[in-house]
C-alpha cells in the first residue's frame, strides 16, 4: 500500500483519475491497483495545519485507534506527496516537474530529507520515460507566495520551489518511520502574475470560499491566467505521476532495506 497526498481533488486527479468515478470521497481514501500495489489518495485540505492533521491521523499519529487511512492494519509502505507548486528562481519555469531531494519550512524547522532511493527511483523512472524531472530542495510556507518580493525572499533559504503542505506530510512519514518523496509540477513561476488569495486564508491555511470569490472578481484577468496555469501545470504532472504509478519504483525500498 502506497499513500498518495494532495492537497485538493484537482491535484490528487492523477490518481483519482483511475478509479471508478463513484469511488470518490474527500472523507475515505480512494483506492487504485496498478502493477501489484495499492495506491491510496488521500485529500488533505489547503495549507501546512490542514496537512499535518491529515497526516497524522492518517499515520495514527493522533492516539490509538485514530488512523484516519485505509485499514490495512499496517502503516503503508511508502508515500508520494504530489501537486503543485511556486518557482522561487529563475531556473524554475512554469509547468516543470520536480522532486524534492529535502523540504524546509518557512517555520524555521529542522530541514527534512526525502528518501533518497525512492526519489532517485523516481527521477529516473520519468527520464527513462522522457520526462525531465529536476532534483530541488523545497520549502512550505503558511501563506502563499503571490509575488516576486516575497518569492525572492523564500529563496534565499536556498529552496527553488514552494509549496502549503509537504513539509508538515514528510514530518509525519518521518516519525512513522515511512519512507516518503515528493512530485510537483511548477505552475507559478517567479514573476507570475496572480491574485493575492493571503486576505482569504482561514486559521488552518485554507481558503475562506466568499473571500477567495471575492478576490478572484476583483482581478478576473489575473485569476483567468492562474486557472489556466494550473490546468497546463496538472496536463504535466498527471502523465509523470502514472508513469511512476505503473513503475517499479517502490521496489527499490525493499532492496535499501535489505542492506
């Protein structure tokens, strides 16, 4: 069982793309088989808090008897965060798939490492495919980085992308003791121009609908030009995440595990 985490439907559609459409559900994880695993996708919610209560109930990190995932009776195998994210470089273009080598927080905590063999296995897997995937150290922000100022200064952490949510996932694999990896996809680069959505964040770093209206009216060109870079953004990532759903990229934990 590999757990799959998305911080929306839109972004987990790589996975929930695959199964029955009555099968999905934000509340139970949606299961998909392909080549002799499971995939589990699991919709955390918008934002670094929304992230770490999902995870962690999920994990069975909250108290006995409070694992939120599939009930398999053992913790999964592997997780896979997946969806998109901020450029914070120039090197970083619109609709480029990365995976995180570590992630930091704009918190201040300890810098995280993804595993090695899994992320190694995965870049590999979609070069061999034709698909370039460059290695990046990430970092997670409670809000979101709508302009160049406060991009310019998320980079000088020394991270290339930015994303609400895998720094708060990668803590819980690692005190589970799952190896874990992330997959994104650049959808803002780092002189995008988008809406400043921050006004309409809610306590949990999700979004207050009325107010993300609200905000989206009051720039329609710019919010029309973030839809439709996340749209081109999803078109890349949904081929990399299946052509790693149909690989034999997990097997490379039970070989590490082994020495």
């Amino acid at each position: 069982m590999i757990y799959v985490f998305a911080s929306s439907k839109m972004e987990a559609q790589p996975v929930l793309g695959l199964a029955q459409k009555d099968a999905h559900s934000k509340e139970t994880p949606v299961i998909v088989e392909r080549n002799g695993k499971q995939f589990a996708a699991i919709i955390t919610g918008m934002g670094m808090r929304n992230a770490k209560t999902k995870a962690e109930a999920t994990l069975g990190l909250t108290g006995a008897g409070s694992r939120g995932g599939p009930q398999t009776g053992d913790k999964p195998e592997a997780m896979l965060v997946i969806g998109l994210c901020g450029g914070l470089t120039e090197a970083m273009p619109e609709e480029g798939i990365v995976a995180y080598t570590d992630c930091l927080s704009a918190d201040n905590q300890p810098r995280l490492r993804c595993s090695p063999a899994l992320t190694n296995a995965i870049v590999e897997n979609l070069q061999t495919s034709g698909i370039t995937c460059d290695r990046v150290t990430g970092i997670t922000s409670p809000r979101i980085a709508s302009g160049r100022i406060e991009k310019v200064q998320l980079a000088k952490s020394g991270a290339s992308v930015v994303d609400m949510e895998s720094y708060e996932i990668l803590s819980a694999a690692a005190r589970a003791g799952v190896p874990a990896a992330v997959l994104r996809v650049v959808s803002d680069s780092l002189d995008a121009q988008m809406p400043d959505f921050n006004p309409a964040l809610d306590a949990n770093g999700g979004l207050n609908g009325r107010k993300a209206l609200g905000i989206a009216l009051g720039s329609p060109l710019k919010t029309l030009r973030l839809i439709g870079a996340n749209k081109r953004a999803m078109g890349r990532l949904t081929p990399a995440v299946r052509v790693i759903l149909h690989s034999n990229c997990f097997a490379v934990l039970k070989s590490s595990a082994g020495h």
